[in-house]
C-alpha cells in the first residue's frame, strides 16, 4: 500500500503557492507528478513553470479530475472555499484505495474573514468533509498545514521541519509518511485520528500570527520525540 | 511592568502538576513563588514538597485568594472544570495593574470526555473566559499549555522548547516572556492577541494524543524565527 519510488502523485490545486511547492519538492526527489488544476490549461501553465524549476522533474499536465486519475495518491491543496465544490466534481474520479491526502485549512479569509482565524466546519474540520465527500474506500489522511509554501518554493530552503499527520489509519499515514519524508527536512509525525485535524488545520492560523508578528515564514518541530517514529 | 528579579509569583493550583512543575522551576531561577491552592492545608503541603525539591527557594502558602493577593503576577493552573469557579473566587482577591497567565486547557476530560478533544468554550477560549471574568485592568496573557508537566516537574530534564503566548496588549506578553524565560530552555514565542488562545490551548489535547502515540512528553518549537524575539 506505501507508493514504490516511481508511482505518480496527483497534486490537486498545484496552481497554487503549496501545491506548487510541494510539485517541485517531490519531483526533485523523483516522484512523477501529475499536475491538476481546474482548467487544464493553466495546469500546462503550471507544468512548464515545474519543468523549468526541476529540469530532471517529470510532470503532466491535467484538469484536477484528469490528475486524479492519474495517480494512486492525490494531494487535495485547495483554498477551503473551492474544497467542497473540488471534492463533489472528483465524486466520480476518484477510486477505493486512493490515498488523499489534504492539505486544506478552513481559515475564515475563504469568506473575507481574518487569516489568523477559523471557520466552523461542520464535520469538524476539510479533512473529514473530505472524508464524507469522497467516495468510500478512498483513504484519507491529513497533512501539509505547518509547512510554509513560501519554504516549500524557495528549493535552496533547508527545511528542518515537522508535518503533523492525522488519519484512522495508522497503515494509511505511514503511506503518506513515507512519501512525504522524501523531501529533504520534513519529518512525519502520527497525530492520532482523523478528527485531530481540528487542532492540525488552525495551526495554518496561528503560524500565519507568528509570521506576521516576525516577518518570518515559521514551522512546527516537535520536541522530545524518539528517533524512529515509524515501525 | 516587567516584573523584577525577586517579586514573587503566585501559582494558583500550583498542587497540579504543571502549577508544582512551574514553581519549583521558577524557584530554581531566583523567584519566591505564593503557593496557592483551595484548601490552605494541600498549600502548606505542596509548599513542604516544593522546598524539598529546591531547598534554596522560597516559598509560602496561601488558599488561593491569599496568594493572588500575594503577588503581582499570578498564574492560574487548575483543572477547567475548576476555572470559572477559581476565578469567580478571585474576583475580589486579583486588581487592576496584576498580570494573569492563565495555562489552562478546556480539555473535554473536564466533562469525563477524551483528553485529546476540546471542549467549546462560549467565550472562545479558557484565556477569554479569564478576560472576562477577571476584574477590569487585570492583564491576561495566555500561555503554558505546549509544556509537559512531567518534563517541568523533572528538574534534570532539559526542556528545548517553545512557550506560546497570546494576548492583546504587546507590553503584557513581554512581561511574561521576561518572566517565563528565566526558566531554562523555555522560549517565548508571541503569536498575536488573546483569541489566538483558542488554538494554543487545543495544543494540549494535539500534544496528548502524540504522547500516547509515542510514549514521551513532547513539546513544541516553532522553527525559522528570528534570534531576537522580544525588542
């Protein structure tokens, strides 16, 4: 179940500033991603920005359905105010087994509302609106929310960093892990179940305080952790 | 404001372990610490427990509405479900001019519910129902709740790690950085007003789950800040 070194990535909303970033980090690391967006001619758009990034970097260029279908695991990093409206329109692209991972942070500016803040999802939070809206059997894990897009662009930026992973199953965030780990300096942390995302998601917010108080483009590490933290 | 080498802190519920953790670490660092606790006699025995640990400190006993009054910064560390009905106590114990940093967590533990799960508090956050509860002019940072009682109360333990703080007046959470990094390896971090206290509060139940994921007492370092955090 843990995607092979030359299994595609689907990165839908790779148009955007962490969908790009996290494009490029994984095709540096050899990963063939499939880039999605909502009109394909920007993900063509998107692709040829990739490709000049990471010469050596194999992308595709498809709408976000087409990405979707294209790849084993898909990466959902969308504003919160296009999540539903992308997860209904994916209802029938994506497949039981998938890996989605997401990376959506409901944060109140989807409404005009402060970056700093959250809104009440009612589900709890994107990622268990994702769960209900994807089709059953698609394999959902949260992640993403702490790694700045800004360091995630700029390839000469050591990360040194933490993702705080949630999902219920334990097989399914060490999937995740492994693939996300083989961008240099992040390292995977299990949070526990799905429903953590609450608490993982705003600190999208609370990073984005931090960054406005300093000028600085933050991330989370956490401390006192043993050195193996996947079996 | 800031308050100087040998004023005295109160710890309101410094019988916890995180209030115990606190004072014997504030105690090491020079500060004589107002143990307060409801019951004047716990007090007198958590003082007893805390000279034994740090023989050189100073310590001395209160309920809680006598250390209040003993100290122009006080920390309030009490269980949630104790939280309101501590500082409906405390209203004629705490003035205007007093800083209040208040650790405490609405984990839904206080309603026999998951320590990994929040409850909602109408006020938004602990730290807000302190504001409001608190008489007028006392100056509420929020702050603590990303550092393990355990690691606070195991003198030999190195910390390494953050302490978040929030609150609306800058002037008040560099009072309590000032306080607070006189323990060693505690950083404070300033992530913006008092609201953002509803995120750093559910770090506590993030943390836990991690802890019982791993067995250890993690904590939290915010990576990519400047070296000086407080001008």
């Amino acid at each position: 179940m843990t995607p092979s070194t030359t299994d595609p990535v689907a990165i839908i909303g790779a148009s955007g500033a962490l969908g790009f970033g996290l494009a490029v980090r994984l095709a540096r690391a050899g990963v063939p991603i499939a880039i999605g967006s909502r009109d394909a001619g920007r993900a063509q758009e998107t692709a040829e920005r990739a490709s000049a990034a990471i010469p050596a970097g194999s992308f595709s260029a498809h709408d976000n359905a087409g990405a979707a279908r294209a790849a084993g695991t898909v990466v959902l990093s969308v504003p919160f105010r296009n999540h539903s409206e992308t997860l209904a329109n994916l209802k029938d692209a994506l497949t039981p087994g998938q890996l989605l991972i997401d990376a959506t942070v409901p944060l109140a500016a989807a409404v005009s509302g402060k970056a700093t803040r959250m809104l009440g999802v009612w589900q709890g939070s994107a990622a268990e609106q994702a769960l209900e809206m994807a089709p059953e059997g698609v394999r959902v894990v949260s992640a993403l929310h702490t790694v700045s897009a800004a360091s995630l662009s700029d390839l000469d930026h050591p990360l040194g960093q933490d993702v705080l992973l949630s999902g219920d199953s334990r097989e399914d965030k060490r999937a995740a892990a492994h693939l996300l780990e083989r961008i240099d300096g992040l390292r995977c942390v299990d949070c526990g179940r799905l429903e953590m995302a609450r608490i993982t998601e705003s600190l999208t917010a609370l990073l984005i305080a931090v960054n406005s108080r300093y000028k600085v483009h933050a991330g989370i590490h956490l401390t006192d952790l043993p050195d193996r933290l996947w079996e």
